[in-house]
C-alpha cells in the first residue's frame, strides 16, 4: 500500500494467539452469565492474528485484510462502520484512533478464518486492540484491553457471540474463566509442563471442511434458554459442572479422564441447540472414536470449523487416517503461553 510516511518508519507489530475451549462454552454468552454465572476452561495455541501497523505523514488510513481479501484506503475521519466487512477494524479505529494526529497503514492475517471456531474473528480485535492502543500510548492493563476488544465487537458492533474469546486472546495460556453480569475473572492454571506435553502428543485439532456464520446457533441456544427448554438449561448447566471437572484433572495429571470428559462435554453441548452439530460432523466424530480418540468436541459455536480430539497415544495416527479418508484434515498443535504480544520493528 502506498503512503506518505518517512522512508524507514518505525513499525508497530502485534500477535494474539487464537484458542480451543475445553468446556463451557455458552455460559460465557449473555443473559446466562448475569442469570447464573457462566465458567469456562480454555487454551491458547500455536497459531495467531497478526497485524502491523505503519504510521503515515498524512491522515489517510490504509487497510489490507488477507483473511477478509480486502483492501481501502479512506481518510481517518471517515473510518467508522458502514456495513461492509472491514467494520471489525474500522469500528476498532473509531473506539481507540479518532484523535491520532496522523493516519497509518494496517495489514492484518490470521492463521485461521472467520468461522473456524477457534476465535479467529476476536484475536484479530484484540490484535488491533494492541496495535492502536501502543500507536496511541494508551497505558491499558490486559483486563482493559479484553473489555476494549470486547465491547468494540459485542457491543459497538452488536456481533453475536460469549465473552471468552477476547480474554483468552489476551491472556493467553490455559485458564479458567468465571463470567458474571458486569466482571469477568481470569484465574490462570499452572499446568505442569509434563501434563502439556502429554497433552500436545495426544490431541489432535482437525477441521470439519468447513466454516459457519455462528450468529443463527446463538440465537437458537440463547432463545431455547430463554424458554427454559429443559435439554438446553440442563446442557448449559452441565457444561459448567464439566468445565471444573476438567480444570481438576489437568491440575492432577489425570488425562485420560480428562479425555473421557471431553466426551461428555460434547453431549451435554449438542444438547444446547440442535443446530450444533450436523451429520458430517457426527459421522467424523463417530469415526475419531471408533478408532482411538477418547473423546472430542467441535471447539466454537458448533456447526463447522474445527474440532478437538484426545486420542490414546498408539492410536493417533490411525484416527488421523480415518479422518482423512472422510476428507478432513487432522493436525498436531502446540500451546500458547504469552497471549496478546506487541514490539516494534525499524522498517527495511
């Protein structure tokens, strides 16, 4: 993108990494958080949003978005949403770069798209969140910049979705998170390395083939809760009886029950909303099993993106050819333990 800045600026970059929740996902969603108290266990991994920021000479905002494959070029006083599908960045512009006395040029990637299930769309804000606010010297402690992230994307632009994701992309690691109607607590884990890397030689993240728009399955979860549809309140609950179950058997080392509670964390969600699974996504489960996984869950919303196997050591590979028979792609991972990250770079 052409500009107006100096020859060799200096560059602001930033990383958030992007996350696989373990159990408890839904209860981070409102009204139930503020009705009964929402908890999830999640994970940061080894694949992130990028950006990058360059400062201009004039007041004119570039953006190039790899995952949206979007380019503008609009003035700073015009950044603002307008319905398109840069309205994530502009929206985040607008919220912390109104007043920056020159404009800059943004270039933003993901390891992952929107509808992966694994918080694409919130690491990218809260990489944002990074950039614009060391650009603008704000002096935000991490709580702040996941509130920022957060309400820029739930409240600002009134996309659906829970709470977790921006606070697990700033904090990064493995924690537990408790969700109340106006606070969230972000209590980390010291997970002993050797539990980490058992778990990083026996999970297996395998994506489904597709990605999903999430917005219709929150409605249907969040409307069935406000009904008080029995399957979907006793699902939420479970889901919160599961996440503490969890969190007790990655602090003991207990992984094999840890991957048979995976397994019921998958049944007690796909009791939330009939929408959060489909055939495919069962028959790919239903084949993990048959051939070693312990147990599984699809890692966001439900309905595509990807999914999250345990599987007993001797049998990984052979779930990994079974997947891929059924045209899914099953890879390892490793875990993330620094979450949101910003430093500068002189540019070349």
């Amino acid at each position: 993108m052409p500009d107006a800045a100096d020859s060799s600026p200096r560059l602001l970059r930033a990383r958030a990494p992007l996350r696989v929740s373990f159990a408890g996902g839904g209860t981070d969603v409102p009204p139930y958080p503020a009705e009964q108290g929402g908890l999830v266990l999640s994970a940061t991994i080894n694949q992130y949003a990028y950006g990058t920021l360059r400062p201009r000479a004039d007041r004119q905002i570039g953006i190039q978005s790899l995952d949206l494959d979007a380019v503008a070029s609009i003035a700073l006083e015009d950044a603002r949403p307008e319905g398109d599908k840069l309205d994530l960045i502009k929206a985040a512009i607008q919220k912390l770069a109104a007043d920056s006395p020159h404009g800059f040029d943004l270039f933003l990637h993901s390891a992952a798209p929107p509808g992966s299930g694994l918080g694409s769309s919130s690491a990218v804000m809260v990489t944002l969140v990074g950039l614009l606010s060391e650009h603008m010297k704000m002096p935000l402690t991490d709580y702040e910049k996941a509130r920022l992230a957060y309400t820029v994307e739930r409240q600002d632009l009134g996309l659906k979705g829970g709470t977790q994701d921006q606070y697990a992309a700033v904090f990064g690691g493995f924690n537990f998170m408790e969700f109340r109607a106006d606070e969230v607590i972000v209590n980390p884990l010291r997970i002993a390395t050797e539990t980490i890397n058992e778990l990083e030689y026996n999970l297996l993240l395998c994506f489904t083939g597709t990605t999903r728009v999430s917005d219709h399955i929150i409605d249907d979860q969040v409307g069935r809760y406000r009904s008080q549809e029995s399957s979907t309140v006793d699902g939420l609950g479970m889901q919160k009886e599961l996440a503490t179950a969890m969190k007790d058997a990655l602090l003991r080392g207990q992984l094999t029950e840890f991957g048979t509670l995976l397994d019921r964390a998958w049944t007690s969600k796909k009791r939330m909303s009939p929408r959060i699974s489909n055939e495919h996504i069962d028959e790919l489960y239903e084949e993990a099993m048959r051939h070693g996984a312990l147990g599984g869950k699809v890692t966001g919303a439900g309905g595509g993106g990807y999914m999250l196997l345990y599987c007993r050591y001797d049998c990984k590979h052979e779930v990994r050819g079974a997947l891929a028979a059924l045209g899914a792609d099953a890879v390892e991972f490793q875990f993330d333990h620094t979450g949101l990250t910003t430093w500068s770079h002189q540019d070349d």
